[in-house]
C-alpha cells in the first residue's frame, strides 16, 4: 500500500469522514497501517470517540490488540483518553483486553481512566473485572496514582472523589465474593470433607475466584486443586459434574495443564479418563498441549500417562516444538520417551 493511499485513510478518520472511509475500505486498504505518529486508523477513530468510525473499522477487520508504536497504548486506551464510553464497550465487546498494558508506562485502560477522570469509564471498566492491583512501570499502584492525583488536582477533583467512590465499592464487592467462596478457601487448604460438605449443600462447583491481580484470579476449584495437588479433591469436583477443560485467563490453561505442569501424576491419571476431557487443549499463551507441558518440566511419569491416553504426538507450540522436539530439549535424544516419542 503506497503511502498515499495510508495516508488518505487516517485523514479521513482524522476528519470523521464516514463515506471517504467506507470507500477507502471497499478498495482493499490496508486498515491496520500507521502513520507517521505510530497510529492506525482504529486508534486514531477511538481516540476521538467517534463510535460509529469504530464499529465500521471493527466490522472490516481492524486489529483490536495491536499497539501503537511510539508509546504502546492500544485503540482502548486511546478511547479511554477521548472519554466516550459507546467506544470503549465496542472495543471490549469485540475481544480488547481490558488489563492491556502501555509498553512505556504500565498503564492499563483503568489506570487511563483515573489519570483522565472519566468516572463512568471508571466505573465500566471496574464492572469488566479490571485489575485494581496491578503497578506502572515508573512504580506506582492503583491506589498510589490515586493518592498523588487527589494531592496534585483542584480542577476536576470531583471526578476524582466520584471515581474513588466506585473503586471503593468494587473493593467491597471483591471482599464479598472472596467470603462467599467457601468452596475454594476449603480447595485452597486441602480440606475434603468440608469440601464435600459444601458441595452436598450445592455450592457452585465451578464459580470462579474474583480479580485481585492473584494466583487464583478468576480459576474455578477444579483447576486450583489440579494444581496444588489435591487429589481426593480433584474427584470430589468432577463427581459433583465440575468443568474439566474449565480455562484460567492468563495462561489459557486447563485443569490438565495445572496438573502436569506441577507434576500431579495421580490427577494427570484422575483426569485422563474422565469424559469428556480434552487431553490436547492447546493453552493460549505459547500454544502447548498438557503434553508439552509434562514434557518441558520434566515430569516423565505424567507424559507417559498422557501417550498411553492417546494424547496427540503432532501438534506444535507457538514455539513450533512437538512432543518429540521437546523430549529431545529436555531428556536428549537417547531417552527411551524421546525415541518413543519420535517413532
């Protein structure tokens, strides 16, 4: 695509000149380019609020994820900047991740909304489970950045006591739900029977922890007892019909993955032959199979459970590393699993 043509899509973005962008898209332009600033055409429609540009620019294909290449903010901190919520939701909407974070500063698109005192922003952003613990890059967390704002502002500190306001609630609301998870501080201790105890007074086997920027953010109990290793209790949740191929959101991972990532062989075989599992789930981070996994940490007695399941030996991690690949990196190619593995 020749410079011109760039250029004449983010100028009419620039001057929200809907007709001169749909024509642009229907010649095949390539939406996704930057200009001179770092911005693609996404960014630069999100930043201004024009939501119409941006469901437009969504619906032809624009990268969501993409960061601009000065500062590393994607479309959704730009829009949190230009402060008009219809934006922000069609960019979560269409998959933006809410805890995204600039490469230059640390900031997320919650951290953004504080810094622009946009309290409805603030206020969406929290109800989509944003992080509130998380830190920038120049050392301050959530909470500091909103002392030193409080400190520093006399224009707009309303905005700023009403954003505080709905922090202070989702606080209250996180300490809440941390108290009604009975179900998971008896996983996370290792305690059977009041695990069984809960789940035959019908707790919810697979209600998952909320966000406090932790080790078990938004895990179901199934997937924190594969990975602490709690065996009987593994079994307790999938007799009470617990998700097995049940996901975690930083890593992608499933129960199966927790299990020989740790090297539980004894759940690695609980949950092998449970229906309906999925032994080759590929988690979204490096694109490994529970394979891969057993295999990258060594945990030979887990991989042989995972073969002799029928585990698949010709998928490759984003790394493009099968199972024999990896074997080979870790145990050397003269191991009777490599050359098992291999043939």
């Amino acid at each position: 695509m020749s410079d011109a043509v760039r250029t004449l899509l983010l100028n009419a973005v620039r001057r929200d000149d809907l007709p001169a962008v749909r024509g642009l898209l229907r010649g095949g332009v390539d939406l996704n380019a930057r200009g001179s600033d770092g911005l693609t055409a996404l960014m630069v429609a999100a930043g201004k609020g024009n939501a119409e540009l941006v469901g437009v620019l969504l619906d032809a294909g624009a990268d969501v994820h993409t960061a601009d290449s000065v500062a590393g903010g994607t479309a959704l901190h730009k829009a949190v900047q230009g402060g008009d919520l219809d934006t922000v939701k069609l960019l979560v909407a269409a998959g933006a991740f809410v805890d995204a974070v600039a490469v230059s500063t640390g900031h997320t698109p919650l951290l953004d909304a504080f810094w622009y005192k946009r309290p409805d922003l603030v206020g969406y952003l929290l109800d989509r489970n944003a992080g509130l613990n998380l830190g920038t890059h120049y050392g301050f967390s959530m909470r500091d950045h909103f002392e030193y704002a409080l400190n520093v502002n006399t224009l707009g500190r309303e905005k700023l006591l009403a954003a505080e306001a709905l922090l202070r609630r989702r606080i209250a609301a996180d300490e809440r739900a941390v108290a009604d998870q009975r179900l998971m501080a008896a996983t996370i201790e290792g305690d059977l029977i009041a695990v069984q105890v809960l789940l035959a007074d019908g707790a919810e086997v697979d209600a998952r922890y909320p966000v406090l920027n932790g080790f078990n953010d938004l895990h179901t109990p199934l997937l924190v007892a594969s990975r602490d290793g709690h065996a009987e209790i593994v079994r307790a949740l999938i007799a009470a019909g617990a998700d097995v191929n049940a996901t975690e959101p930083t890593f992608g991972a499933v129960p199966l993955h927790k299990a020989v990532y740790n090297g539980h062989a004894d759940i690695t075989a609980i949950l092998v032959r449970t229906p309906g599992v999925d032994i080759d789930f590929q988690g979204a981070t490096n694109g490994y199979t529970p394979l891969h996994d057993a295999l990258w940490h060594g945990f030979e007695d887990c991989a042989r459970i995972l073969v002799d399941a029928g585990a698949r030996l010709d998928l490759v991690g984003h790394d493009g590393l099968t199972a024999a690949e990896l074997a080979a990196d870790v145990f050397g190619r003269d191991h009777a699993l490599t050359r098992e593995l291999a043939d």
